[in-house]
C-alpha cells in the first residue's frame, strides 16, 4: 500500500489518527465527516495514497478489484443506514475545480435529506 507521511487521510485511513470508524475493508475505511453538510455523512478513504481518482486506474495497473470492494461498501452503508429505499448521494471531488481539498482519494456518502440537482 502506498503511504504518504505528510497525508492526514494517510494517518486516518491507517489508525495512525484516531478517528470513528463506521465500516472497514481491505482497502478502505469509513469514517464520520467532521464538517457534515447532511444527517448523514461518512468519508469513504483509501488506504492507499492516491492524490485524486485519476490517479486510480486511469495510469495504469491499478487492481480491478478495488471498484467492486467500494461498491459493496455503499450498498452495506445504504442497509446499515436504512438509506437504500430513499436513496443517497456519492461525491468524489477532484482537483481544485472539482472543490478537492485533501489530496487523497476519498468518496463522501451523504444521506438523510433531499438532493437537488445541479448540485452546485
């Protein structure tokens, strides 16, 4: 796994920073958003640095597996938070324009409210 020392998700993602831990698998972990702009909020992190979501797959040799490991997290938080009739929200905010402001490859899962569109 690829680990960078100055990346706070890095620290998260691998317990070296407490954190509240709703759900864990081989490479990801799921924690409460500390800025939560709906009633529910989670960060889904990598374990592995990765700055954005192009640099997954996108550069070459990334393990297939991982997007079949991240859907499997959503559909078990969707049941665990009686969201999956209703429905929720996945971002994944990429570079500057795309409002990332952690360099590390993280999925938000908001749920809870109603979404409207354009999101904005």
């Amino acid at each position: 796994m690829k680990f960078k020392d100055d990346c706070i998700f890095c620290k998260i993602a691998n317990k070296r920073i407490p954190a509240e831990i709703i759900e864990e698998t081989d490479g990801f972990i799921v924690i409460k958003d500390m800025n939560p702009v709906a009633p529910i909020h989670l960060l889904i992190i990598s374990k592995s640095h990765y700055d954005s979501v192009l640099d997954v797959g996108c550069k070459g040799g990334a393990d297939k597996s991982g997007g079949r490991e991240l859907f499997g997290i959503l559909g078990s938080l969707a049941d665990k938070f009686n969201v999956a009739d209703k429905g929720f929200r996945t971002v994944i905010n990429t570079k500057e324009d795309g409002g990332q402001t952690v360099n590390h490859l993280h999925i938000h899962f908001m749920a809870g409210r109603g979404f409207g569109w354009p999101p904005g």
